[in-house]
C-alpha cells in the first residue's frame, strides 16, 4: 500500500505542534506553569494578608495568565520550527514529490528518485491528529502524511490499519 503527497509548511507546523503537545517536555510545561501560579498566588496570600477567597482569585489569574504567555510563546516556536524545517527540506527539493511505501518488513519513503528504507523495528511509534499520521523513527523525528493526500476516507483508514498492524507485529 502507498500513498503519493506534497508535504506543505503547514503539515511541518502540524507536526511541531503535535510533538509540542505531546511530548514529556510539554506536559512538564503545563504542570510548570500551574506550579508558577499557585507560587504566586501563594506569596500574594501570605505577604498581602488576603482571605482565601482573594488568593483563589489571584491564583486564577495567575495561572491563565502563565497559560496564555507560555501557549503564546509555544505557538511561536512551533511556527518557527515548522518554517524553518520547511525552508531546509524545500531547498534541498525534499517535499516536492513524496510517497510512503508500506511494505511487509520496511517503511519505504521515495523521495527525489531515491528510496530509503527502514525495519518496522525502527519506527519509534505511529500517531495521528484529525489531519495528519505521524510515523516517529525517534521521540522528536518521524514521517508526516496529511490524511488528505489518500483519495478517500476508506483508503486512509485502510492504510492507518495496515500501518498500526506492520508496526505492532515488528514490537
């Protein structure tokens, strides 16, 4: 089974976006930035003689807003990511015409007239979003398909299964 795309800045941010989220690194970030809150929250109470109810408050706004800046700063840096890894594969003419190739014992990716091949034992683990597949071959690299490149519902369903089957079998 193969699927043919052109992978666009969008579907490189898509990616960086998903490793953001779902990384250990980001659900560290989200523990942090309520920790951040609750701290200050915490010091405003003891040296502002506040009731509870005033720190409760304060402690809310202190946490959405540690929410909002890091989501800001994060989306910033997914952006800048997502453009610079386009920008490096673009030059080298590596997004133009790509396909993945699912074959019994490798991942196969045909890209510039050149096929790279890897054991399914290689592939770190397979997601997906509502628009995208992402095959890791390590915690922060992988393949990105945009579920819009296969034809049909039916065919992407039909490759995510043969994809999630051949990579469970090589575990």
């Amino acid at each position: 089974m193969e699927v043919e795309f052109h992978l666009t800045q969008a579907d490189l941010i898509a990616f960086h976006k998903h490793l953001a989220e779902t990384s250990w690194s980001g659900r560290w970030a989200f523990l942090i930035q309520y920790g951040i809150g609750l701290a200050v929250a915490w010091g405003v109470h003891l040296f502002a003689n506040l009731s509870w109810v005033k720190t409760m408050f304060v402690a809310g706004l202190c946490i959405g807003f540690s929410r909002l800046l890091a989501n800001s700063l994060r989306e910033r840096q997914v952006f800048a990511l997502g453009k610079q890894s386009y920008e490096a594969g673009r030059q080298r003419g590596a997004f133009a015409n790509c396909r993945i190739r699912l074959e019994k014992r490798h991942l196969c990716e045909i890209t510039q007239g050149k096929e790279y091949r890897r054991l399914w034992s290689e592939i770190h683990r397979v997601e997906q979003t509502s628009t995208h597949i992402f095959i890791f071959t390590n915690p922060t690299q992988g393949y990105v398909i945009p579920k819009q490149a296969f034809p049909s519902k039916n065919e992407m369903l039909a490759f995510n299964s043969q994809l999630l089957q051949l990579h469970q079998e090589a575990q």
